[in-house]
C-alpha cells in the first residue's frame, strides 16, 4: 500500500481522466471507434443523360430581384451542370424549367432524382 501510495502522488483516477481529456498528444494516440459494415455505393451511369439530379438552392439571403431559389441540374455521368433562377420553389415551375432544360438536349434522361424538398419526389421518365 506505501509502495502505491510513493508511485501515484495521491493522484486521482478522475483527475488523470480530465488530464487525458484534454492533452492533445493523449488525443492523437487514442483509438478511434470505426464504424464497420458502412458500404457507400456510387451512383454508377452508363450514358450522358441517363441520369441526372435536381437541387434547389436558398437565396433568400441574397436575392437579386424576383430571383430568390438557383435550381442545379447535374449529370451524373459527365458532371455537366446547369443553373436556372427561379422566382419560387414550386413543382409547377422545376418542371417547367427541367422541361426547357430537356428541350435544349438531343435526349431525356431515364432517371431523374429529385433532392432536398418532400414535394419533389424521385421519378423515372421515358
């Protein structure tokens, strides 16, 4: 018991846990809990236009006029981007807007996913 007592200064287990809480070498050594099992699959496209993703930013912060949402329509398989403004954020005019976006192109695109709104929902075309 003396020989413990010599070795530890009457240091408490508490006060060494609040030590390696907060001393940043301790924090790089630690072990990091890894989360197994957590597959993330890319979305895999075999052709331009074969699938493509709407998102609906917020300017409201930063509104130029009427302009108060950005739509972004992205490709899948080439990355190609296209931004519309829109006056509001209502289905009426992101399909408006998706239709004049797939006039422009010689082709529509086969699956068309739609994010970050609940009235949008995913949708397949023809």
């Amino acid at each position: 018991m003396v020989r413990a007592l010599v070795k530890y200064a009457n240091v408490t287990r508490e006060t060494i846990e609040l030590f390696k809480s907060l001393c940043m070498e301790c924090q790089k050594k630690r072990k990091r809990v890894t989360t197994k099992g957590v597959v993330v699959k890319p979305i895999i496209s075999k052709d331009y236009l074969s699938r493509g993703q709407v998102d609906l930013v917020d300017m409201l912060s930063m509104t130029s006029g009427s302009q108060k949402w950005i739509m972004v329509y992205q490709d899948h398989f080439t990355k190609f981007c296209v931004l519309r403004p829109l006056t509001t954020k209502s289905a009426c005019e992101v399909a408006y807007q998706l239709i004049d976006i797939y006039n422009n192109s010689s082709d529509n695109p086969v699956i068309c996913i739609l994010s970050g709104n609940q009235k949008f929902m995913y949708f397949h075309t023809v």
